[in-house]
C-alpha cells in the first residue's frame, strides 16, 4: 500500500481517492469543496445574500464538517493499514514455512502476492531472492537483491543482503564448474 503525505489527509476522501478512486471517498471530496465553495462565495462575493450570522454559521459548520471528514478518512486509512499489515504478516509466514519446506512455487507465489501489495517489502523481497537462488535462477535473484538494495531501509539488512550476493555468486561458479565438469567427461567418452 502506497503512503500518502500527510498533507493530503487535510483535504476529506482525497488520500483514498488518489489511491483507490474510492467512490466514497469521491463524494467526500467533491462534497468539501461544494461547501467551501459556498461558504467563501457567501461571505466574499455574495455578501448581501446571507445575515452576517449565517456567515459564521456557515464557517463552524465548514469547520466542523471538514474536521470530521478528514478524520473519518484518516482513521479508516489507518484501520486499513492495520488490517493489511495483519494480512501481510500472515502471508510472509505462511511463504516462509513453504520455502523451508522445499514448496517453493507456493512460497513464490505468495511472495509475488506480498511484493505486488507492497513493493517496497524488504523481508519478502530478500526471501524471494533467496528462493531464486536455490531453484538456480541466478539473473532473477541478482535482480531482486539489485532491487533490495535500492530501497528505504536496506540498510538494516545489508550484512543479510550481502551474504545472499555472496552466496549468488557461489552457486553460480558451482552451476559453472558443474556444467563444465560434465561436459569435460562427455568429451573424454
């Protein structure tokens, strides 16, 4: 799930709206900006249409009515997030338990499952690095470590990413000598 900045939870339904286009979350906006609208064209330019009071009725009510769009759509972010973030954790366990199991196309398919929601997972994605290294697709694991490497955070896991490069690296020779080996006793025959 992709963050938003903070800024964008002042305006009610955009977070969502930019991020889902939540049809909600579309009304919301489009609501808040009706009434802004209407306020500030009845207390700058239409002045002589409202009393004075119902100015200032229009503004508390804005206030108000925007303060709790705006939460309303923030604690729902927030109570989606909780709820992914449970899901995910869920997810990374159950790929983990079939990588060590040996079950590596589930463990990659839910790999993919958990990289596709978020692709900025470190976990998974140094998992599925090591994945591919053991089913011996050498360009995909150098792939998914020179991704790893890029994002926010790696740094907590450099002397993991690090030994998985130089595990890479020592599979690869051992796929090459093993071949060349192989071949040098056809040729012998």
């Amino acid at each position: 799930m992709r963050r938003m900045p903070w800024p964008a939870y002042l305006w009610p339904g955009l977070p969502q709206l930019a991020r889902d286009g939540n049809w909600a979350a579309l009304a919301s906006a489009v609501a808040a900006a009706v009434v802004l609208n209407a306020v500030l064209l009845g207390t700058w330019f239409w002045t002589d249409l409202f009393a004075p009071r119902l100015h200032i009725i229009g503004w508390v009510f804005l206030g108000v009515a925007w303060s709790l769009a705006a939460g309303y759509w923030a604690w729902s972010d927030r109570q989606r997030a909780a709820s992914s973030r449970k899901t995910s954790g869920n997810v990374f366990e159950e790929a983990l338990e079939d990588y060590l199991k040996g079950n590596w196309f589930e463990a990659e398919r839910k790999l993919n499952l958990l990289l596709r929601r978020d692709e900025r997972d470190l976990e998974a994605r140094l998992l599925m690095a090591t994945l591919l290294r053991h089913a011996k697709r050498f360009d995909d694991a150098t792939h998914q470590l020179n991704l790893l490497v890029r994002l926010d955070g790696a740094h907590r896991w450099a002397s993991e990413i690090h030994r998985e490069g130089e595990l890479l690296m020592e599979a690869r020779k051992h796929t090459i000598t093993s071949v060349n080996s192989e071949h040098e006793s056809k040729g012998d025959n």
